[in-house]
C-alpha cells in the first residue's frame, strides 16, 4: 500500500522505536551501522531503537511488510518478564538478517495480516493482540535465527565489538587508541584485526562512523555544520 510513495535511497537516519521489514516478494537493501545488507523474499531485516540506518534499495517487485514498534509492547503482565532478550536479531549488534521457510512463512504471513488488521481497527486498538501476535511472530522468527551458523574468529569478533564501540561513543571518543584501550587490546592489533575482517583499516571504520553520524545530524537536527563538525569532533 506504501511502496509508491517512498523514494530510494533515504539518507542514514536514526529512530527512537525499533522497525523491521519482511519481504515476500522482491528485494532491497538497507545498512545497519557501518553494515550494508542484501537480502529478498522470505527475510526480516530487523532494526533497534537509536541504531543507524540508510536504506539504499527497494526493487519494483517488492512486497511485504513494514512495521515500527516499542519494546514497551512486552512489559505487560502476562508476558515472561525480559523474554525479549531471546531475540538475538534485535539486538544492537546482532545479526538483522532472518531468512525463514515457506511452511513458516505461510504462519507469518498470518501473523503479520492479524497485526495489520488491529492496527486499522478505527474503534479502538487493543495493545494486548498486538504484543502477543508480535510475540508470536518473535516466536517464529527466532528458530531460524538460532539455525544461522555464523563464522566467528577473534579478527571478526573483535571487529564487532569495535563496531559496537564506535556506535556508542563516537561522540566521546576520536582517536583509535582510545577504542583498542577499551578492547584490552593494543592499536596496532585492532588495527590487524580490523583489516583481516574487513579489509579497512580501524581509522577507515572510526572515519566512517563519524561521517555517518554527521550525516544523521545534518538530515535529522536543526544544528549548524560548525556544531555539527564540533560535536564528532572535528575543530
């Protein structure tokens, strides 16, 4: 119903609730801090509150849904008290990709038109089906999300967690060596390992983030490029 009126790419921004996207059709591609992703039918791409985002593609064929949504959603009396801390793909370094198979997308799909439906209900939305039908989506989702089998070794998992750094303290921090103190490691091993993941260097992904983040305030603040520039740091 939406597609038709968005137009690609939107800039790197930032929101304050959590999103994701299912495909059922088509394509797209969209970033999740310094990671950009492919993915097609049959996929969530998920989103957390406050990380950065740009979204670069959506072919022509594209079907699906998109949905916002508060974590706030899950403190009710009848949920299991931090539950949501099952879902890894929601977290703000995890993996946002979740590819699912037809029997369960059949489910979804379900799932996803109940959510739709009481969203549209103009009588009066019931917050208690929309967190247990998104509950149950989670539900769904997160036995293919603990399947993936993702390729770990230090070069990748200190990477991460330097990506992790950068994401939170960019404003606070400028200098790699103040992120390899953090790490436990020296500059010139973090350097390493960023390199062998990557093939940047760790000044390539600290450039990148700042640049991403001044991005965000230019498209996002009412702030000057001279607050902007002062803000990540750059006299």
């Amino acid at each position: 119903d939406f597609i038709g009126h968005l137009k690609f790419p939107f800039a790197p921004h930032r929101q304050t609730v959590s999103d994701f996207i299912f495909l059922s059709n088509g394509k797209s591609t969209r970033s999740k801090g310094l990671d950009k992703y492919d993915f097609s039918a049959n996929t969530f791409f998920f989103l957390p509150a406050y990380q950065i985002s740009a979204h670069d593609l959506m072919s022509r064929d594209a079907k699906g849904f998109y949905c916002h949504f508060d974590l706030e959603l899950f403190n009710r009396k009848f949920i299991k008290q931090d539950i949501i801390n099952d879902f890894t793909f929601l977290e703000f370094t995890g993996n946002p990709l979740v590819a699912i198979d037809g029997t369960t997308k059949a489910h979804v799909l379900n799932l996803l038109g109940r959510l739709e439906f009481e969203y549209n209900n103009n009588s009066k939305i019931d917050l208690d089906i929309i967190s247990v039908t998104l509950l149950a989506l989670f539900l769904e989702v997160r036995k293919f999300a603990k399947q993936e089998k993702i390729t770990e070794n230090a070069a990748f998992r200190i990477t991460q967690q330097y990506k992790s750094k950068l994401s939170k303290y960019i404003y606070e921090k400028n200098a790699v060596a103040e992120y390899a103190g953090m790490l436990n490691v020296s500059p010139n091993h973090l350097n390493k390992c960023v390199k062998a993941a990557t093939g940047k260097s760790a000044q390539d992904l600290l450039s990148e983030m700042i640049l991403l983040e001044a991005k965000v305030l230019l498209k996002q603040s009412n702030l000057t490029t001279n607050e902007i520039a002062w803000k990540v740091g750059k006299e």
